[in-house]
C-alpha cells in the first residue's frame, strides 16, 4: 500500500503524531477529529469506548484486590449525558461508513445497552450481537455476583439495505471455523502478557479477536478507522492483514505505547518483543 487513499482535511493531518504509509495516529476527541472527516470514506469502523466503571469500585488484578480508576475518561457522568456522548460520536462513525462498511462497538453491561440504543435511534442495520467469552477472566472477589466473564461486540451496517451490501468474507470465516459456520459465541482468551511487554492498557483487546473482526469484514486494501484507539490493537491487525489504519486517542501515553507496536509490526517482527529482545523506547514515531 502506497498510502491513506483518503482526501483528509488539513486539521486531521495536522493532529497526527504517526504518519507512516498505511498508519496513521491522530491525537484528540474523536467527535472533534471526525468531524472533518469525509463522508462515505470507511470500510470499517471498531470502536471501544470508555465502560464509565472508573466510580469507586473494585476489581481484581494480578490476582489482587484493586481499586477500578482507569482515568478521567473513563468516569460516568449522568445517564443522558452519557447517551448523548455516544449518539455524537455514533453519529460521525455512521457519517464516514461506506454503504458497503459496518461498526463493531464492544462493551460490557455498563455501555453495551446505552450503545445499542443509540444505534437503533440513529437507523443503523444491527447485523449480529457477538458475545466474546473470555475462559480465563479475572475471578469475582465480592462472591455477590456471577463472574463476569464475557463482552458483547454489536456489528452493523449504517443503514437498512435491500438487498445487503456489507463487507462479509463468510468462507474464510467458516474455514476459520474447521469447516463449519462460524456462531456467535468466541472463546477467546484475555490479552497475554507478551501482547504488554512494550505497556499496557486497561481494556486492551487481544490481537486473536482483533484479526478475527478486520479479516471478516474488510478486504486487503481496506481503510479501518478506531475512534478509541488505545495501545493500537486494532491497527496491528490491519497492518498484519494488509489494511490501512487510522487511530484517534486522546491520552499521549497510550499513542507512544500504539505507536511502538505499530512499528514493530511494520517491520514484520512480533509485535510484543523486538528482535533483539530490547524492549523499545515509548517515543511518538513522527512521519516518516
């Protein structure tokens, strides 16, 4: 791939911290950022947006009592203006979808049904609700609830079509799947360490599902667009998978942290430990 074969206005190249080939790292609110996007100009749109569990709860990490603070974003505010926050960047994301592109949107509990909602208000076409189950989820410490164990990826088109016109490449899904049509139940393990050895991220995604989403709905060649970008997962996959990537983050240390994987994954090597077994300085790569 040449290059982002994308007509970008001047104020999104001009947020960008990593400019190289087929990706790209903007830093910024994505609604803003989205706003000078062009209409009609995604194949594929994955988004992971704040869970609002920063409240003053508790979890487990590393096998130990934690408080739950991933940060400033990731706190709730009211329900309405939590619904509204996400109609705003829904709206964009529906805006910039090609009609043969789709949104997968993962959440838990605390987003999944504010998400859903703002999806059927604004006409997209729900195509699948995926429930992702994570056979070695952290264990319950309040003995109060079942474990949770499981998210839910809501997969759509912008809007109702007849007949379909999405992006699916159903026979490499089934191969995937030893033959067999592939359901909507994914087993698929948590992030493992060798996927954070460059840094981490509290609700990072693993490469294993990350590949899976891009390569059933996207072609090679394809621009991918993760308004919440985080540690970079999801453009991995693309440039694994020979798609083009663009990203939006606000947070300055999780765009170094993308930015190291996406270089290493451009150079062809894993993506959790350089070649020389060094791990790489967390430096934002200019263009280049």
């Amino acid at each position: 791939m040449d290059g982002l074969r994308v007509d970008l206005a001047e104020s999104v190249r001009g947020s960008a911290v990593y400019d190289k080939r087929s990706a790209l790292l903007c830093r910024g609110d994505s609604v803003q950022v989205l706003a000078a996007w062009p209409d009609s100009s995604v194949d594929m749109v994955f988004a992971d947006p704040p869970y609002r569990l920063s409240n003053g709860g508790f979890s487990c990490q590393n096998g130990r009592r934690a408080c739950v603070d991933k940060g400033a974003w990731d706190r709730a505010r009211s329900v309405d203006e939590d619904d509204e926050w996400n109609l705003a960047w829904l709206r964009e994301c529906q805006r910039i979808l090609k009609p043969t592109g789709t949104l997968w949107v993962s959440g838990t509990q605390h987003v999944i049904f504010s998400l859903g909602f703002g999806m059927q208000r604004l006409g997209f076409h729900v195509l699948n609700t995926i429930t992702w189950l994570k056979p070695n989820a952290s264990p319950n410490l309040s003995c109060r609830y079942f474990t949770h164990s499981t998210e839910i990826l809501i997969w759509a088109s912008p809007a109702r079509q007849t007949p379909l016109q999405h992006v699916f490449n159903y026979s490499l899904m089934k191969a995937e799947n030893g033959g067999k049509q592939m359901r909507d139940v994914w087993e698929i393990p948590v992030p493992p360490r060798s996927e954070k050895l460059h840094g981490r991220h509290p609700t990072q995604k693993p490469l294993r599902l990350m590949r899976r989403i891009v390569s059933a709905s996207t072609n090679p060649g394809g621009l991918v667009l993760d308004p919440f970008s985080g540690s970079g997962s999801t453009g991995v996959a693309c440039v694994e998978l020979g798609r083009s990537f663009i990203g939006i983050e606000l947070d300055e240390t999780y765009l170094r942290l993308a930015a190291v994987r996406l270089d290493m994954a451009r150079q062809g090597g894993p993506v959790s430990v350089r070649p020389d077994g060094e791990r790489p300085s967390m430096r934002v790569t200019g263009t280049g």
